[in-house]
C-alpha cells in the first residue's frame, strides 16, 4: 500500500531524482539556445532568401499564368 506515511528513503530518492532531471533539462535548454545565438545571423540569412525566392517563384508563376 502507497501513502504519505512511506519510507523516507524513497522521498529523498524522488527529490534527488527530480532535481537532477531539471539539471539536466537547464543544461539541455543552455546548450540548444547557445547553439543558436552561434547560427542565427546563417539563419536568417536562408530564411530570407527562401522566402524571397518562394515569393519571386509565386509572382512569376501568377505573371506567366501558369
């Protein structure tokens, strides 16, 4: 049977378990937004040019009437 009054050892566990897994989920969270500061500008840079090249593709289809 599970309840309040259960064994000390297995809370401390849980704790232990919970705060290594929110370690572990910030140093996750550093990591992905330091990679990203690293290639921003590179991405912008393709976004703009695909949606500039998506965008010229569209007009000169409608112009041609395709």
């Amino acid at each position: 049977m599970t309840g309040e009054g259960g064994d000390p050892g297995k809370l401390l566990d849980r704790i232990v378990s919970g705060c290594f897994a929110v370690l572990l989920g910030a140093m996750a969270l550093y990591g992905a937004v330091t990679i990203l500061q690293d290639i921003w500008l590179s991405l912008c840079v393709l976004a703009f040019v695909l949606v500039v090249g998506v965008g010229l593709w569209l007009g000169f289809r409608r112009w041609r009437g395709w």
